[in-house]
C-alpha cells in the first residue's frame, strides 16, 4: 500500500512538473516573439511620430515649434507618413513577363529622396546606392518584386513607362499578423504647392523621451504659436504596440501560471522528499553503518528526483514546442526557438529541485546512524 502511494505521488510530482516546465517555455518564447515583433520586426524606428494638420498653411510653424524643441531629434515634412503608414494604395496591371491569367496587384505608393530613405532608416537590397529617382523610374520593394515573379527586376519596367531602378529591403509598418504590402516607391515631389490652401499636410519627427510628455509639451507650444485648425498627433510605437494588445494580456497570463506551477511543482518534491527522508531514515543509518558517505546518499536521491525532471522535461518540451510553433503561424515573421532556450528552462528547473531537497537530505544524511536505528 506504502508503494503504491508513493508510486501516485511520484506520478503527481512529475505532472506537476511537466506543466511547470511547459508554461515557462511558452512564457519565454513568447516574449522572444513579441520583442521580435517590436523591436526587430521592422527596419523603420519605433521612435518616430508625426503631425498632421488639415491646414498646409501652417506647416513653416509647426517647424519651427519642433527645431526649437530639445527632445526632437529630426523631423521631416512629407506628404504622407511612412511609420505609421498612411500611404496611398494603387492597382499595378501591367508589367515585364506578366502572364494572362495574372491578377492585377494592390501596392502602396510611397514618394521618396535620399533625405527621406536616410530619415526612415531604409536600406536598399538591390540596385543603386543613393535613393534619388528621376523621372519615370521607381524603387520596389521585395514583396512587389516577388508578386511581380521577377528574378532581376532591375531595369524592367511596369505600366509601360516606369522603369525600375532599385529593390528596396522590406519593412514592416502595419498589422504583423498581416503579410508585408507590396510597395512602390515614386520620385519625391516639392513641398512647395502643398504650403498654400487648406490641404492636409504631415511633418515626421524622431523623439527622444516619452510619447505622452513629447506631445503634451508640442500641443501647449503650437497653441502658443496660435496654430489653429484640427491637429492629429501619432506615435510609432504606440500604434505598433496597439496590435499587440492580446498578445500583452497572453503574456502577463502566462507568467502568472508560471510562477504558480513552478512553486506547485516546487512544493511537491519537496513534500515528497521530506515524506521519503523520513520513511528511509533507517535505511539511510545503515547505509552509514556499512561505509556510505554523505555524498553517496546525496546522490541517491538527486537521482531518483533529476529522472522525474528529465521526464518531465522529455514529456513537456515537446508538446510546448508544437504548441508555439502553431501559434507563430499567425505572423509573418518569427522568432527562432534556440536549443539555448531549452537548455537554460532545464538547467534552471534543475537547480531549483536541487536547491529544494538538498538541505534536507544533507540534514538527513549528517544525522547519528546509532540514534536512529535506536529510536526506530
């Protein structure tokens, strides 16, 4: 009967085990794959926010308000942001080696110049060095080049007079879970014809600091200045992190779960160590009689114990594995579950059972042999 129960509580202390080892490998990949998504998803600066005022004629003064400013890194007028994207969408229907049966292609149109590529931070994959175009010629990214089935897009032309001059790196700047948009880059129009009228105008500014104290000092400084007319204020990373919303939530639910079954699991070895001390104190005293030392019966239990974390960690890493690498499939680019991760979740569930029943055992195993067969 004593066997069979401690049989069911070894069962128990490895299951506990196994959901300890399995959250914690979720929770950390998960982080892995959100900073991936912050931080490294995009070559474009999450520091970046812009202006819009539907008024162009006040577009000299809210330049002024930001060069005077300490915070502003760099800022652009633009005619529309590029992160985040408020760009305008075309069709593309004709172009080099275009099949019958090819459907036409939605892309984004974005004006650039050297100053702009070099504000943004973008980098060219192929083609020119320099960002500047000249009439009728344009700029790609990766993602319109493979819609196009283009090898070597260079020189090639769409629409029948564009001439294609560069492939520019992709970068994401909209949902991640939404394939990056196919986008064409046209030469850069003056800023001139928009100063005049009541047209929409942008200015793109880098920042340094927190989005909340950058924009309530900007909006006193242009009240100040009597800009009027409606003014949008946005910022990079905070519109980038609005998606990432549940995935916040998921996270925080994650290491709560993780917390509590590492210390289930914890508890349970330790309450079946404590029972198994005491249920072999005897036989641990004759050990002792006939020459074991300390460290032999140390690493009689540790044994016994670090088999049900290699169980437990054969059993969950696994499942946990599966599990994540469905759940990245939503996105379109992911993080790399490294051997590392599993290494560094088992070496550290590993000291931690060490740390749990080593004391004890030490306790147990340093006790006097003679007084314990005698209370026995």
């Amino acid at each position: 009967a004593h066997l069979r129960k401690d049989y069911f509580r070894s069962i128990g202390v490895c299951i506990q085990l196994i959901f300890g080892f399995l959250f914690v490998f979720c929770t950390v990949v998960m982080m892995r794959q959100v900073h991936t998504l912050i931080y490294t998803d995009s070559i474009v600066s999450k520091k970046i926010a812009w202006i819009c005022t539907d008024d162009s004629g006040y577009l000299s003064l809210i330049q002024d308000v930001l060069r005077q400013q300490p915070f502003i890194i760099d800022f652009k007028a633009v005619k529309a942001p590029l992160y985040p994207a408020k760009f305008s969408l075309g069709k593309l229907n004709k172009w080099e080696g275009k099949l019958v049966n090819d459907e036409s292609i939605e892309y984004g149109d974005i004006e650039i110049n050297e100053e702009v590529a070099q504000f943004y931070g973008l980098k060219m994959k192929e083609g020119l060095a320099s960002f500047e175009l000249g009439e009728k010629e344009i700029f790609i990214n990766e993602t319109l080049a493979r819609k196009l089935n283009m090898s070597n897009p260079i020189g090639k032309t769409v629409q029948k007079v564009l001439r294609i001059k560069g492939v520019v790196s992709d970068f994401q700047v909209q949902n991640p879970k939404m394939s990056t948009k196919p986008i064409m880059f046209s030469p850069f129009k003056s800023m001139q014809n928009s100063s005049v009228g009541k047209k929409k105008a942008y200015v793109a500014f880098k920042y340094d600091g927190e989005w909340s104290t950058c924009k309530n000092i900007l909006q006193k400084e242009l009240r100040d200045k009597d800009v009027h007319g409606a003014l949008k204020f946005a910022d990079g990373e905070e519109y980038y992190q609005s998606f990432l919303k549940s995935e916040y939530n998921l996270l925080k639910l994650l290491s709560v779960i993780s917390i509590v079954s590492i210390l289930i699991a914890i508890f349970g070895v330790y309450a079946l160590m404590m029972q198994s001390c005491d249920q072999r104190q005897k036989e641990i005293a004759v050990r002792k009689v006939f020459g074991a030392k300390v460290k032999d019966i140390l690493l009689m239990f540790f044994k016994q114990y670090m088999l049900q974390v290699v169980m437990a960690a054969f059993v969950a890493f696994p499942f946990g594995y599966f599990l994540m690498k469905n759940w990245m499939e939503q996105y379109t680019r992911q993080t790399d579950i490294s051997i590392w991760i599993f290494l560094c979740i088992f070496l550290g569930m590993s000291l931690l059972v060490t740390l749990c029943i080593g004391w004890r055992v030490w306790k147990v195993a340093n006790e006097n042999p003679a007084v314990v067969i005698k209370k026995e």
